[in-house]
C-alpha cells in the first residue's frame, strides 16, 4: 500500500506491510464477522417504532431536555435527530423514533469497523464522536432525556 498510497499510510502506518489483497481481505472479515449484508438489509426492513411527534421530538433540544447516549445504552431510546448512514444516505430513524436492536447493531459495527480501519472511516450522520483524552473516540446520539 505504501508505493500507491504513501501519504496515507504515512498517516495511517498500519498499512504500511499490508498490500491491497491484504486490506480487502481485512475489510471482508469484518463484514462476514457481522453479516452486513444481512445486518444492513433488516435494519432498513426492521419495525420502527413512533414515541413522540418528529416535531415533539426535535423540540427537546430547544428546551435542553435530552441526553447523550453510549451505542451500547441506545436500546429502547427515543432520537431527537436524523440518525443517517452514509452511503446510502437513507434515514435509519427520525426523530421521535425508537432505537431498535438492529440498528443498536449496526452502530456498534460501524464503531468496530472505524477502530479497525482507521482512514475508512463510517460517515454517520446524528452520531456523536468525542475523542477522550487518551485518543480513543466514543459514540453518542442525542435522545430525549429518560423520565
């Protein structure tokens, strides 16, 4: 990687001994450990359940009443935000909707695969990312606060 890509790995030395085969290869294992393909398509296809009003929803953070939740905690809570992965760019939930498992998944994977591959980072859209002081990053969104 290091002859095509030299600024690159200069700034991501990890794949500096890896050639292309290698990084595809990389990249696969994680989207079979996953099953993405799969993952993916029933989170899109998944039940989504309506809490509030989009409106009600949005209006928590005009009347600071939300919180920032971990991946990990986001089972069962209410989006305040647009929560969009990119690509496709195709809204996962909007707000006032209730983070399900599959999408609880599949954030917890996007987490996994930016550690991984540094450099081909996730894009998505109403996560938070707060660098801690030791460098390692760590994933929010914004939910209306628990009663």
């Amino acid at each position: 990687m290091w002859r095509i890509l030299p600024e690159f790995c200069q700034k991501h030395p990890r794949y500096e001994q890896m050639g292309l085969r290698d990084l595809c290869q990389h990249v696969h294992q994680l989207y079979a450990k996953y099953d993405i393909a799969r993952l993916t398509t029933d989170m899109y296809l998944s039940e989504l359940t309506p809490a509030m009003k989009p409106s009600d929803a949005f209006a928590h953070i005009a009347h600071r009443t939300t919180e920032r939740v971990a991946i990990d905690e986001l089972e069962g809570r209410v989006a305040t935000s647009l929560i969009t992965p990119y690509p496709p760019g195709i809204p996962l939930l909007i707000p006032g909707e209730v983070f399900n498992k599959k999408i609880v998944d599949y954030l917890k994977f996007a987490r996994e695969f930016n550690v991984q591959c540094p450099g081909f980072e996730t894009d998505i859209h109403g996560l938070v990312e707060v660098v801690g002081d030791d460098g390692r990053k760590t994933y929010f969104a914004d939910c209306v606060r628990a009663a």
